[in-house]
C-alpha cells in the first residue's frame, strides 16, 4: 500500500485539474485511456455492487423457496374446490351462448421481480379482447366486455392499453396466500357492480412445472345460461337458489384461480431471482479478473517508475 | 318464515360471508385464532370511468359492517 500514493497522484490531478491531468498522463501513457488509478477505482466499485446485488438476488431466491411450499399445498386443495364447483355446470350440459357478453377478470398481483407473470396474462387478455373485438367491431371502448384487474402490475399495462374498458381495480394482492374471505369480496363486487354478462372469463398463470408456467383461462356461467341447460330441470332447483349457486359458484372459481396464480407467480420470481443470482455471479468472476489484471498492471508501472528513479541516480 | 330477508340488501357471497364471520367469532379460542386467520382480507379497490381510476382507493370496509 506505500505504493498508492504515485499512482494515487495522476488520480487526484485528473479529479482536480482534469484537463491538465490527463494530459500528464497522456504524455506518460501509450494510449489515451484513463489512468489506471482510476479504472482500478471504478472497477472496485462496481465489483462492491454486483456483489451486494448477488447477495440480494440470492436472499430473494431463499425467501421465494420457503413460501413455495406453503402455497403449493394451498394450491392443491383450492384446485379442488375449483374442479368440485363445475360439477353442476358440466353435469346439467350447460354451455354458453355464442357471442355472449362476457366479463374479464384478470389475476395477477402487486409486486415485480417475478420474470414475465403479469405480461403473461394481459397479453392474453389483449389477444382475447381482439379476438371479440374482430367478431364484434372494435372491443376497446366502454361498449366492450368489462375487465377487472387485480393486482396494480396489471393494473398499469392494461390502463396503457385498456383504459376504456377497466371497470374496478383491486390492489394489495399478492402478499399472502389469498383467503377465500378475498375471493368473495371480489364476486360480490362483480355481482353488485350491474354489469350485465353472460359468462366470466377468468384470466390467471396456472403452475404448469417447476420451471414454467402458462396463461390459462376459466369460465364461469351466468345464472342464466345454467336455467337454460338441458340437464338442469333435474335439480329442482328454486329460482333464488340457483342465483345462489351462480353467484357461489363465480366466488370458487375465482378464489382457485388466486392460489394457483399467486403459487405460480413465487416460483417465477424463484427461477428469476435464481437466474440473477448466476448471472451476478458470472459478472463477479468477470470484474474479478479483469480487477486483478488491472492491479498488477498498476503495479508493474511503478516497479518501473522505482527502478528507472534508481538506474538514473547512479 | 320470512323467506331471506337479506336478499334485498346485498348477495349471497356477502350473506355467507357474514355468517362465516360470525361462526368464527363464536368457536372455542384456539381453534377461533386458527380459523380467524380464513377471514383475513386487506384489500383495496378503485372504480374506473372512461379510462379513469375513481378517487375511492376504499378499504373493504364492508366486513366491518355488521
């Protein structure tokens, strides 16, 4: 370290007196680069804050691995109660009317950091919208099938997009695994709100393996199209009942869709934090050489400047 | 029997909702603690017109009617 003060001073010239300082240096270098006082400063920095990043990225991953496992567990029993809720759909035959209205929920949640979850799913709520939007004139407007967004991600790239058609947007999603209490507050917004429907479209990443996931869509039928299927009269059904049961059946399916997203969406974030993590190891190992590169350079510099100083005294 | 009288006032998810709640509150204390943590909602919403958020970043405060 009694060797940093030389290189230190064409350092403290070039900060002080720049150009006057680079000049010296110039005229002492073969090239026209910086003092490699100061590269080896800047490449100390940056080294300082990749590491801290990796260090980050790692606790992340750790955090996200943790949580996985409780919210695969929820996520088994809530697929259950979505699979029990078409029951009665698919065995009184109902099926929704074509070119029904229909109603978009689009499930993601607040927070970033989780690769492409909450793209995923508006891409797929903007390709569907254009697909009605085809068959119906344009889909973007207030005419057009209402959407409610969950989660602020989503929120913001549909308003860049949709703005038109938002009808309510819910935040504070995502923290915790979602309680079924979340769900019905959610269907009973969409039944008091008076928007007229024919079915729910439910727009939500469903886990499809370890390292992937894929947008997935689930219906929900209206009152309605359940009075009007075939298999229904063998129910028995009392008119308010079956309001009832329409109207239950839109709180199961959405609160299915919320584990399976919200699951999904912690194993992305495991696999980006994961990816950031080697990829900030790499760029360490990267920096590191070239650091050390520099150091010795630095030093072989003043071993020269030390040995010509005393060649010339003799 | 005053068939649902509640019918007039909001919809069944909110009805069993209420119930539910009220279930809770009357189970014996640790499996309450247990079962208290099902009920659990923080959310917010925001109506939207014309492409604008509304004002009303509200607080579900429904649970809090009785």
């Amino acid at each position: 370290m009694a060797m940093l003060p030389r290189a230190a001073r064409p350092a403290v010239n070039a900060a002080v007196r720049p150009a006057i300082g680079n000049t010296i240096v110039a005229a002492r270098a073969f090239s026209s680069t910086p003092s490699q006082g100061a590269t080896l400063r800047e490449l100390e920095t940056r080294l300082k804050s990749v590491r801290n990043i990796e260090k980050i990225t790692k606790s992340m991953k750790m955090i996200a691995s943790t949580k996985l496992n409780k919210a695969q567990r929820a996520m088994a029993s809530a697929r259950a109660y979505g699979k029990a809720n078409q029951e009665v759909f698919e065995n009184s035959e109902a099926k929704s009317a074509e070119g029904g209205k229909a109603l978009f929920v689009v499930i993601s949640s607040d927070k970033g950091l989780c690769g492409g979850i909450h793209s995923s799913v508006v891409k797929r709520a903007k390709k569907e919208l254009q697909a009605i939007g085809s068959a119906a004139g344009s889909a973007d407007s207030t005419e057009g099938p209402a959407i409610f967004a969950l989660g602020e991600k989503p929120k913001a790239q549909l308003s860049r997009t949709l703005p038109k058609n938002i009808a309510v947007s819910f935040n504070q999603i995502g923290k915790d695994i979602p309680t079924f209490a979340d769900a019905s507050a959610i269907a009973d917004k969409i039944v008091s709100s008076g928007i007229n429907f024919d079915k729910v479209n439910i727009i939500y990443n469903s886990y499809v393996s370890a390292m992937s996931f894929e947008s997935a869509i689930m219906e929900v039928l209206s009152e309605q199209s359940l009075r009007d299927a075939p298999g229904f009269s063998t129910y028995e059904q009392e008119e308010d009942t079956t309001k009832d049961l329409a109207e239950f059946a839109l709180a199961n399916a959405i609160y299915a869709t919320l584990v399976e997203g919200h699951a999904a969406e912690i194993n992305a974030r495991r696999n980006a934090m994961d990816n950031a993590s080697s990829n900030a190891g790499d760029m360490i190992t990267n920096l590191n050489i070239q650091y050390n590169r520099s150091r010795q350079q630095v030093i072989t510099t003043q071993l020269i400047d030390i040995v010509t100083g005393a060649a010339a005294l003799d | 029997m005053t068939q649902a009288a509640w019918r007039q006032f909001f919809s069944y998810n909110r009805y069993t909702a209420i119930c539910g709640r009220a279930t809770r509150s009357a189970l014996k204390e640790s499996e309450r603690v247990k079962a208290e943590r099902r009920g659990e909602t923080s959310l917010r919403y925001q109506e939207w017109k014309d492409g604008k958020a509304g004002e009303q970043t509200s607080i579900k405060a429904q649970p809090k009617q009785q």
